[in-house]
C-alpha cells in the first residue's frame, strides 16, 4: 500500500549553525590580570602611600630632595649682591621655609602672611632663629624692592627671621615656580590666580619636603627636625648623629601621625 503525501506539509526549516564554543577566561589569567592592575596601582601610588598626582610629589620629594633651578634673587633690605636662592640658603645654613606671594594679593596670601607672622613669633619664643628663617618670594614682576619693603614692614617681618625677596629675570621666576611646583594664572584686574604650600629648604639649598599652607605649626616642627638631621650630620660623630636623626625622624613620624589624626576628625 501507498503513504499518501500532504501536499500543504512544508520543508523542514534548517537551523543557523551554532558558534563554536568560546572558553571562558581561565582562573590564571584572571590572576594575571588582577595582579598587573595591582602592580600598575602600586606603582603610581608609590606603594599605595599616595591617592593623587600631587602627593605623589610631595613624598618623591621627601624620599629625594630636589635640587633647585639657578634663579638670582634680590633681597630686601640688604647690600648683599644678588645669588641664587640655593646658595643663599645653604650659606646662611638655616633650614628656610618658602612661600610664594605677591604684593597685592588679598586672598590666599594674606593667609601665608598671617601664618608667617605666627610662625615667626613661634620661632623666637623657642629660640630657633639660628636654625629656622622664613622666606616670602614675590613672582609679581611687577613688586619693586620699595614695595616688598613696604609690605614687610606692614605684616612686622623681623629682617634676622623673614626675609622678602624678588627674582629679576623672568625665564629663572618661571623655572623657579615650576620646580616648586607653583601654577601662576593672570586673573582680571591685574591679580593672579596661584597655589601655595610651605616648602622646607634644607641646609644644602635643596627642597626636601612640601607641607600644606593650612599647617604651619606641621611645617615648623618638620623645619626643626631637618635642623636636627643637620646639626647631627655636621657636628656629632657617627652613632650620636645617627641617635639624633632616629630621634628627629620619630617625633616628625608622631607629628605627622597627629595631624593626619586631625585631618580625619575635622
């Protein structure tokens, strides 16, 4: 007998082939991958010390201090012929702490004036004129000694601990700002728009540490701890100097751990 055929029955619908098969990544590179992205973060962090470009120079700066630019600056108030900033600090052999200003600024440095005048009534008190000066660079071309002076006499500046200083030429001021790290932007009405920080110079004239503008009382107590590594260097034999410096590294260790403290309860 015949099977009749459905004459309305439709060819069966061939299916698209199925994509081969992808394995999924293994355990391995996964692992791989997490740790590269791990050493990647370690390293810009500089072993996860640090969250951000700025602080990343600061503690590279603390770890190394830097040499400064050649910049010829012109103090204040004395016949001393112009010298480089760098050779005037290590000759004088005081620990300088640097901020920069300019004469008619009425924001940002009125605080830096403010917190110098307390600083330099700090530092008599304790008897630390031989060891600690203050340093307030212009980057205005356009403050004249007779301006400067003015502007000292104003905020009080004792001449022995603070000293105001200008530099001339403007491709030295701009070598200058940037090795501080300083970002200078006209702003209307003839001001400038500018970061600040306190910059501790050591004795050899180099920049070996940046602290906020906000604590001056941090950027004192870090001045007399670089004061006491050179104290210890220059005049104490070997394991004294080494004893002095441990001593200095651990107070300076607490007053960061303190003010770190201060800054999370605010």
């Amino acid at each position: 007998m015949k099977t009749s055929t459905n004459s309305n029955s439709k060819p069966p619908i061939s299916q698209p082939p199925t994509p081969p098969h992808k394995p999924l990544p293994t355990l391995a590179a996964t692992l791989l991958a997490g740790a590269l992205g791990l050493a990647a973060l370690y390293h810009a962090t500089l072993g996860l010390e640090v969250v951000s470009t700025e602080d990343a120079r600061r503690l590279s700066i603390e770890r190394q201090p830097r040499a400064l630019p050649p910049a010829a600056i012109h103090e204040v108030n004395t016949a001393a012929p112009a010298d480089t900033l760098a050779r005037a600090i290590a000759q004088d052999g005081r620990i300088a702490i640097v901020t920069f200003i300019y004469t008619s600024c009425n924001a940002v440095c009125t605080v830096l004036g403010s917190e110098f005048q307390q600083m330099q009534t700090a530092i008599r008190a304790r008897g630390l004129q031989d060891r600690v000066r203050l340093i307030s660079i212009s980057f205005d071309p356009r403050d004249t000694p007779a301006q400067l002076d003015a502007y000292a006499r104003r905020l009080q500046a004792d001449a022995g601990v603070w000293q105001f200083v200008s530099v001339d030429s403007a491709a030295q001021r701009r070598a200058l700002l940037a090795a501080f790290g300083i970002v200078v932007v006209p702003a209307p009405l003839g001001e400038f728009q500018h970061n600040a920080a306190f910059h501790l110079i050591d004795g050899d004239g180099r920049l070996a540490r940046i602290d906020d503008y906000q604590s001056p009382d941090q950027a004192l107590d870090d001045a007399v701890a670089l004061a006491a590594r050179r104290d210890a260097r220059l005049h104490l034999p070997g394991d004294a100097a080494t004893a002095v410096i441990n001593r200095a590294l651990v107070a300076e260790h607490q007053a960061n751990v303190g003010d770190a403290g201060k800054a999370r309860h605010r």
